[in-house]
C-alpha cells in the first residue's frame, strides 16, 4: 500500500478557505476577537461603568481590564464583578472566562 500525498484540490478553492488564509496572515481575526471581547464589555457593564475602564486582553480564560480610578475599581471588584461574569459568559458562550482581573491604569478620555 502506497501512502498518497495531500494534493490541493484541482479547481477553484472555497470562499471560506482563502478567506480564512487571509484573515490568519493579516492579523485580521484576532482584531475581530478584540472587538467583540470589547464590545461584550461594554454591554456588560453598561454605559455608565465602561467610560472608566478599558479592556487590557484575555488571557488564559482572564479577563484583564483596566480601571482609571480606584472608587470605581473598588466598586466593580466588590459589588458588580459576579453580575459582569454572568453578563460576560452569556454575550461570549464559546469564550472561556474563569475570572476578571481589575488594574489601576490611567489614559485620557
């Protein structure tokens, strides 16, 4: 029994195949990932919240964001942080998220 090689397919190639190839060399998905990640937070939190913190990344199911005061760090680590992960997890089913980690971090708005 001979082993075949891989051999591309004669013809045209699916949509969805070059486009994944050109998504995964510019970077494009993981923009796109940002973006919703973002985008979650903001629904999460709500427009009142999300003015004061900014999303630092997702890192090993840890969602570290950044918080330019400490009341308002100290307000969602103590009194919003569950209801936030319940919000979260519901806006980003196929996301692992186990915990989020609040910062000091400071930036012009």
């Amino acid at each position: 029994m001979t082993a075949k090689r891989h051999e591309p397919p004669k013809g045209p190639e699916l949509l969805s195949e070059v486009l994944s190839r050109l998504f995964a060399a510019h970077g494009w998905g993981r923009r796109q990932e940002r973006l919703h990640l973002e985008e979650a937070w903001a629904d999460a939190v709500g427009p009142e919240l999300v003015a004061g913190t900014r999303v630092g990344g997702l890192r090993r199911g840890i969602l570290e964001v950044e918080v330019n005061n400490a009341i308002l760090m100290q307000e969602l680590a103590q009194f919003h942080k569950r209801k936030i992960m319940e919000r979260l997890r519901q806006r980003l089913p196929r996301t692992t998220l186990s915990d989020i980690r609040f910062r000091a971090g400071t930036w012009q708005t």
